[in-house]
C-alpha cells in the first residue's frame, strides 16, 4: 500500500523518509534492506527449494511412515540402523575374543583389557551401581567391591561366578548360606544374643564388659563357629564374613549387631545370566577384580 504524495514525510536530519510510524516522538525511517542481507534472504530460498526436492522435507500423508525421502532417498532412521549393526558386528568380534579367552589371559593381554575395562565399566554403571555404588563403593548391607575383603572370594573365577549365578538368588546354582535368625526363631534368649553380640565386639576390642564376652565365648563356640570359624575369621563358603576385622556389612555398633544376631539379614544379589551377555559378565568380572582388591588364583 502505497502512501499518497501529499502525505510522504521526509526526516529533515537524514534526507530520508519516513514510514510514517512514530512512538513518543521517535520516527522510523524507510531504508531500503541493505543488499547483502537481501542476498542472503534469496540464496536462503534457493537453497531451501533445492533441499526439499533432494532431502526428506515433506511430512507424508497421515497413516504413511516419516516424511518424502526426497530425491537423495536419504532415511536418518535406515543410517541408524546400519550403524548399529556395525557396530554389533565390531563389537561381537571382542565379545567373542572375550567369551573364548582363558580368564588369567584377559588381564595379561593389554588389549583384551581394555576392552574388558570399558564394557564392565559400562554395564556396571548400568547394572549393578544401584545397590553397589558409582564407584562400586558399597553402603550398609551392599558390599564395597574396591577392597581386599571378600565375602564369597575375590579371584577372577570366584567373582565371576558370583556375578553369573547370585546370591542367595533364583538361580539353581546360587550362592547360598542363610545364617540362621538367632534371636526371631528363638534359638538363644535376649540375654544369650546381648552377650555373643559382646563376644562380636571383643573380637575387634570394642567391648569392656569381660563378664559378658566370656558367657559370649561359649555360645559362639557352640552357635556360631560352624560357619564364621572356631577363630572368627569367617568362611567363603557360606559367604560369612569374618567378625575380627573393622569392615562391617551391616554395622559395627552394639545395636547393629545385636540386630544382626537378631533377625539375621541374608541379603540377595541377583543371578545375571539370564539378563546379561557372557562376554559382559566377563567383562564385569574383569573390571571388579581390577579395582584394588582382585586376589590371584
Ligand atoms: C539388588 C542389589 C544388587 C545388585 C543390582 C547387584 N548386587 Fe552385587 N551384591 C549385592 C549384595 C546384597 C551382596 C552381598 C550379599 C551377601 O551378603 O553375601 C552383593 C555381593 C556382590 C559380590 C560379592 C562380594 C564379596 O565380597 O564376595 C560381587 C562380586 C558383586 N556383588 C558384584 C556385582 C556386580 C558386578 C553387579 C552388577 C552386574 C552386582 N553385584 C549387582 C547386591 C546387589
Ligand atoms: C549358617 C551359617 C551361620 C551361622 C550359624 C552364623 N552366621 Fe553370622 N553370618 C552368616 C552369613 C552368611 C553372614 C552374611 C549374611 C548376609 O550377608 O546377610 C553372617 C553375618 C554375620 C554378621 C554381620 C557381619 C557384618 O559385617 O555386618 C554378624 C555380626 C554375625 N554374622 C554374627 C553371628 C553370630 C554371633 C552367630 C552365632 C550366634 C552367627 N553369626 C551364626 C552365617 C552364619
């Protein structure tokens, strides 16, 4: 729409005239757009039209699939695709290095342990550090994978096998051993469970009560020592943990343990399998053995 002659306005300062809109005074000029922004704007329509004819651009019509392929046939999807079965295909080349390898002979070989330490890390931030931690530091009742003291045992095989069929799991080849709830069932009175969780603490000098420890003594030799060991020291068999140290699973204080003796707790770790790939769980074992605590066969 043009604007009539007899209304046009010219701004006095720049010799330019003006839209005619005006806020508080201020008036907009009519410039013309400076060239090269007018360039840009038209190559922009070229180079859309150009890129609508060769390149998926129009939705297709409702019920079919995506948008027009274009003339390049081009599909990000179908790219997808084709890069994941790539990358299964380099992928299965190292899982089978890694499902036949001789366990002792991943760690010895520096690029099979790479490989392991990548995958393991990887599945165990996606499987296991809910309960075990980012940094496979444990919390009360989930064991700290990072250091020397091991429940079950802390060689390659033995953590791989613990990692492959659970414990106390669904599993028919699980780990298992169930300490009994002494004080629930009624196997020993509340005095018998006060004086062998005083017993516990004496073992790694946190008792004062000498009474106590002694009466202790005697049930434990009785109750206890079947699985933890006449010495206290534990036994990877049943998975029990030796009571003369300061690492707790569950807690080192009078209460927790007097609980512990209590209602037992018998925590289970899930079997995985059923739920994750040979060559990964391999690889878990690797990356778990490798954190600072691994033993040799
Ligand atoms: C649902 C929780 C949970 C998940 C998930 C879990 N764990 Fe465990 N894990 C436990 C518990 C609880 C124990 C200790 C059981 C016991 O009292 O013996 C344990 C014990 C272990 C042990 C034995 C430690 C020792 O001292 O002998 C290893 C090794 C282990 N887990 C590795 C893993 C790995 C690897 C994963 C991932 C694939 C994983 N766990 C996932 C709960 C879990
Ligand atoms: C049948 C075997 C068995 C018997 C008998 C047994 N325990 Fe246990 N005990 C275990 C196992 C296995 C664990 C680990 C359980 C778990 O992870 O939940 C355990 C755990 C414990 C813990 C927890 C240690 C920690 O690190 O937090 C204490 C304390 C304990 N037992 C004391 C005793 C005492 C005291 C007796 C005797 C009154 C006893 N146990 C009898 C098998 C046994």
């Amino acid at each position: 729409m043009s604007t009539p002659d007899n209304e046009r306005e010219i701004d006095a300062v720049s010799g330019v005239e003006t839209t005619g809109h005006e806020w508080d005074g201020i008036k907009e000029l009519n410039n013309p757009l400076p060239r090269w922004w007018l360039w840009i704007f038209y190559a922009c329509i070229i180079w859309a039209v150009i890129y609508m004819v060769f390149m998926p651009a129009i939705p297709g019509l409702p019920g079919a699939e995506g948008a027009t392929r274009g003339l390049r046939n081009h599909s990000e999807r179908v790219n997808v695709a084709r890069d994941m079965a790539a990358l299964e295909e380099a992928r299965s080349v190292y899982f089978s290095r890694l499902t036949e390898a001789d366990l002792s002979e991943i760690e010895s070989d520096p690029e099979l342990l790479t490989i392991a330490l990548a995958a393991g890390e990887s599945a165990f931030g996606d499987n296991c550090a809910t309960c075990h931690g980012a940094g496979a530091q444990g919390a009360r009742g989930y064991p700290n994978l990072n250091d020397d003291v091991w429940l079950w045992g802390g060689t390659l095989e033995e953590i791989r096998r613990t990692i492959r069929y659970g414990i106390r799991s669904e599993h028919m080849e699980t780990r298992m051993g169930d300490m009994p709830a002494f004080g629930r069932d009624e196997l020993l009175s509340r005095e018998e469970v006060n004086d062998v969780a005083e017993y516990v603490l004496s073992l790694s000098g946190h008792s004062e009560d000498a009474a106590a420890v002694d009466r202790g003594a005697e049930t434990f030799a009785a109750q206890c020592a079947v699985c933890h060991g006449d010495n206290a020291m534990g036994n990877r068999d049943l998975g029990a943990p030796n009571l003369t140290d300061t690492d707790w699973l569950y807690g080192g204080d009078r209460e927790t343990v007097r609980e512990t003796i209590w209602s037992a707790r018998n925590s289970t770790m899930p079997a995985w399998e059923s739920r994750l790939d040979d060559a990964v769980i391999t690889a878990l074992a690797v990356y778990v053995h490798s954190r600072g605590g691994g033993e040799e066969d």
